[in-house]
C-alpha cells in the first residue's frame, strides 16, 4: 500500500478546519445552506389573505390592585383585515384592546402633540361602548361605564385602540406599557 504525502493529510485537515470554523460562522453557515437549499433564504414570508400576520401587543403594565378576573383573547382574519382583541376586568375596572392590520383598517387622527411611545396617537371619552364592545363577554352592567377612554395609536404598523373605564392617566399608563407578545420584559420608564 502507498504511503500518503504529510502534504495532502495536512491540507485536508486545513481545509477540514477552515470549513469548520466556517459553519460556526452564522452568516456563512446561513450561506452554505441557502445555496444547498436546505432552508428558507431571507425573503419576507408570503401574505396572509393579502397582508402581513402581524405580532400583537400586550399589556406590560398592569394598574396597581388591578386583579385580574377576566382574561379574554379574540382574533378574526377577512380578506381585508386582520383583528386580535384581548379583554382583561377586574371587579371595578376593564381595558379591551382592539388591534387591527389590513387594508381596510382606518386612518388614525392623532390629536396633536399627543403621542403614546414616541408615536402620533388619539385620547377621546366620546365613544359609542356599546360598538366597540360588541361581541365581548364583558358583562358591562356591572361596570362604571360614566367616563370612558380610548386611546389610538400605530405601532410597528399595526392600529392599537385601548378602551377603558380606567381614569385617564392609567389609560394612558397602560397604552404607553404596551409591548410586542413575544417581549420578555416590562419596560422601564425613562428619567
């Protein structure tokens, strides 16, 4: 049997190496395996009946001595809008969020120099309860529903309305709390 050159054994484990060193490289490796097709390449995901799924948002501050007896979550998809609701009570207060993405969500008319997290944003108590918490398993009768809030805002494209008997400042506290679902932590106030 021939004797292999220490040449060729030596540029093998080179090469053995530089491709390892490579993979662990997460650009590169992400390359190598676009090129051999074995995963997606970084293109956008296709639309969902026309539009972008989008990620919600939750609350990431919760009223102080605001226990929970209610935690609901609704979502519904046409052709022309995508709409996900969470509905969170205690025994005196309630917020609903209404978030919609789509082309037939309607403009916002932010009020001017109101903003929630930096963004253009809406406060309004003139609003018509009984629309907006239609189909809701919210028992309103039970509730103040005298001074009602709703707060508008865009973020990250998708349209945010925040109802609620909370005095307006918590309206406010919530609306500015509000935090993509797959966030881990609560945000922290800037001093």
């Amino acid at each position: 049997m021939p004797k292999k050159s220490p040449f060729w054994t030596f540029t093998f484990a080179g090469l053995l190496l530089i491709l390892a060193i490579l993979w662990l490289v997460p650009s590169a490796s992400q390359a190598v395996l676009s090129v051999l097709r074995l995963v997606r390449s970084n293109q956008p995901a296709p639309a969902y009946n026309g539009f972008d799924a989008f990620i919600p948002f939750i609350p990431g501050v919760f009223p102080d001595e605001f226990e929970i007896t209610l935690a609901k979550t609704d979502s519904q998809t046409t052709s022309q809008v995508s709409i996900y609701t969470e509905t969170y009570a205690s025994d005196t207060h309630f917020f609903k969020t209404i978030q919609q993405m789509g082309p037939a969500v309607p403009q916002l008319q932010p009020d001017p120099g109101f903003t929630i997290q930096g963004q253009p944003a809406s406060l309004t108590n003139t609003i018509d309860l009984a629309q907006q918490m239609d189909s809701d398993p919210l028992d309103l009768r039970i509730y103040d529903t005298q001074e009602i809030w709703l707060v508008s805002v865009v973020l990250k494209g998708i349209h945010i309305q925040l109802i609620t008997n909370l005095p307006k400042e918590t309206a406010i506290q919530v609306s500015e709390g509000l935090i993509p679902s797959i966030c881990t932590s609560t945000p922290t106030p800037e001093e």
